[in-house]
C-alpha cells in the first residue's frame, strides 16, 4: 500500500524524482493464473513495483516507476511491460483502460465484420455493452435476448428436443443458438450464452455460475464451459467479460 | 446539507432524540416539476425536514423526522407523505428503494401478464435491466435489439417505407416496432425504444436525445416523445427508465 500509492505521491514533492503508472488489462485468465505466470518476472524488482487487481472477468496489471524524468519512468515500465506482453500474449487486451467492448469494437470495425449476440443468462447485458461504443453500428445491425426455451427454438431455430435430452444450459444449446444466431442475422460472428445466474434454479449437476459460451464464425463453432463466482449479477458481468473476451480472440486470428 | 446530514446524527448522541428517513421514489417527472408541486406542502414544516434528490429519469423526495421515538418520528413522515401521495399519486413507485424495474417485476407477476421489448438506442438496456431481477422468467421469455433499419424491418415487421417517409427515429417506426414485438412474442405488453443516443448522428430537426417510445397492449398502443438530456450512456439511462415507467402506468390501470 504504501509503495504503490502513497510513496510516488511523496516522491512528486521531492526534487527531481517522478513517477509514472503503466496498466495491462487482462482477460480470460483468473488472477492467479497471472500472478503465477508473472511473479517471477516482477517479484524482484524494486522498480516498477507492481499491483495486480482483479475484478470480474478482469486482471489489471499495475506498474508504478519512479526516476528522475517522466521518459526514464516511461522506459522502466516499458521493460518489465515488453516481458510481460512475452508471457501474456494475448491474454493482454488493452493498455490504454479500454473496456473488452472497445476493443472488440474496434477490432470489427477494422475487419469490416459484423457481431450478434444471442443472451439467455445475459438478458441483453452483451448487446447493451456493444452499443455502448459511439459508431457501434458499424458492426453490430441486431440481438437476440431468448430467455425461455420457446424462445429460444422459436427466434433462433434451436431444436426442442434438445431441452429435453440435455437441458437449456448445456454445451449442444450454446451451439445451436450461436448457429442459429449467425445464420439469421448474417452476421460474421455470433457469441451465444445460456447459464444460470442464480440465485435460484441450480442443481448439483448444474450450479449456480454455470455458463456455456458459444462462438460461431464462417471457421466453425467452438464451445467453452465456464464456473462464474458470485451473485446474480456478478455472473451476469463475468459471462459478458468471457463473451467478449471470445470474440475479441477470434478477431484477433 | 447540516439540517439533512449532520443534524439527525448528532442528535442521535442526545439523549431522548432520535430520528426517520423515508423515501419516496418518483418516475415521470423532472425534479423541478416535483418541487413546484409539493413545495408549498412542505416549504413550511420544520419537522420533518424535506430534501429532492433527481439521477437520471428518477426523482427522490427524502423526508428526516426527528423526535423522541421512532414511531413518533414514523408518524411525523408519514403525515407529509400522505399528503405528497395525494398530490403526486402515481408518479411515486416506490416507498422502498425498489428500482423501476422490480416494481414492473412485480406488477407483472401479479397480473400473470407477459413483457417484451424491442430496442434500439438502448442497445438491451431495457431487457438487461427486467432480467436483474431474479425470478424474471415469470413474465419476460425474449426480447429483440434491432439497431439498423433492416433488423426493425426483419425482426419487427417494420415496413420499410417508414424510414424513408419519416425516418427510423419517429412516432411511425416507435408505433410499429411495439405493434411488432407485441404480435410476434405474444406477450401482453411491449415496449419499443427509438431516438438518438449520440454522439453523432443528430440533426436541428433530430437532435441527439430525441427518443420515442411506443408501449402496445390489449388496449391498443400509446406513443410518446422524449427529450433527454446528457451523453450517451445517459441518453440510454433516461430512456430505459421512461420505457420501464409507461409500462409500469399501464399495469397499474
């Protein structure tokens, strides 16, 4: 606490010594997953000090230099930053605090694509984070929010017969609803969700925090089955942070 | 800001003193509306002492009494609030910090009636918000985001003439959007969203914050226009709770 917050502030008041913050963001690994990855290449230094804060479905990596100039600062960061972005890969999404539906954003915008979204758990939380982006429409023409079966089979072509072999929050649903999605938007990407966001309607086999994702591209469809910490809402925010997440790294190949 | 903060806490450190909050929560009215019509009903009391707080598309009247007990302090609020539900009658949603959409929740599950949802600007605000509260399943099965003129048209039934002769931000497209969503979810109540979020994408005659919103039931449909105030994130703000509150009027009738 005192290294990272309190002790470059009194630096500023010193002759001749600044400091300066550099952040990572990070998606699709949990915090201590990066911190594992990471420690032995940070633990060491003295400068930058380095934080890592997470929240849900989001690692920040923190450095804090100090030195006599802003640009001695700047590179200081810029080494520790160059070995972590060698480590991370892609696993890092921004560095300028940019929200997962900017970079996505920017990343269709870019490739000239368009996304829909398909939200049972999600209610229209994907959507509604897209749309926040000014020039979203670029990219994003239409949504589906199917939070009922009848919904889903109806809007989304998703076989009734599914629900009762394997259920509604199952891998083979996530499929058939970014399947269906895709086609009938004709959109580039869809991103498919369904899951149970609680706090009622969890069983043992399915818990809550349940969530399959489903991606769909002219590459085919791939699934990812995922156990989300925390109350209704809480799941609500990782699948959206997971979702976009998806999407931004298909983008990205 | 010491007679509604500071003052009821110290007093709490008197002996024999203590004091009550109430809140009433109110939808549909700008604050400076609110004021003018209870002012002359609480300008003069001393006890309890009246506060009007405003976010967006919400206003709150915070009644603090002070006495000996708290049941006398319960009785000096509810004397005034029993006056401010005579003058402002359904405009007042809540007595107990419920959000707009636990209250529409909550009419819906009582009525045994259905919602849907078709929005534009808001992007899936709207149906993100109606899915926040658990037990939502009840009376809302799916919704539609139709952000571009083709997926109205698609999704909705919009006819696509409608945007050439008054454009996709007008009282006509609202109208069919809600007649659509309505007859194509077969749900009770439907509400469609349309207007300008900003920041681009404004005009002399189509500033950014011009919003209609269409609500459609058994009783035919009702259109209203819309200026809201502030940046995007806003605009979609005031817009999801205008759209949550002329549902809730119409549950209430």
């Amino acid at each position: 606490m005192f290294r990272e917050h309190v002790a470059p502030r009194l630096a500023r008041f010193s002759s001749g010594v600044v400091y300066e913050v550099k952040k990572l963001w990070v998606a699709g690994l949990p915090e201590s997953s990066v911190e594992q990855k990471i420690v032995s290449t940070y633990g060491s230094l003295k400068n930058p000090s380095t934080t890592i804060l997470a929240s849900a479905g989001q690692v920040e990596i923190r450095l804090t230099a100090t030195g006599e100039t802003t640009e001695a600062c700047a590179a200081t960061n810029e080494r520790l930053a160059s070995s972590l972005r060698e480590i991370l890969g892609d696993a890092i999404f921004s560095e300028k605090e940019e929200e997962l539906e900017e970079v996505v954003g920017s990343l269709l915008a870019a490739s000239g694509k368009r996304i829909t979204v398909a939200e049972s758990l999600t209610g229209g939380l994907i959507a509604e984070r897209i749309t926040d982006v000014s020039g979203s429409s670029r990219y994003f023409d239409q949504s589906f929010v199917t939070y009922s079966n009848e919904a889903k089979s109806h809007l989304l072509g998703v076989p009734a017969e599914l629900f009762e072999r394997v259920g509604a929050v199952s891998e083979e649903v996530a499929h058939s609803m970014a399947t269906g999605a895709r086609e009938r938007s004709e959109a580039d990407i869809a991103v498919a969700v369904t899951g149970i966001a609680g706090p009622s309607g969890g069983s043992d086999s399915k818990p809550v925090g349940l969530v399959y994702i489903a991606l769909a591209t002219d590459e085919g469809v791939q699934v990812e089955r995922f156990q989300f910490p925390g109350a209704r809402r809480q799941v609500k925010r990782w699948t959206s942070q997971a979702a976009l997440n998806m999407a931004r790294l298909a983008l990205l190949q």
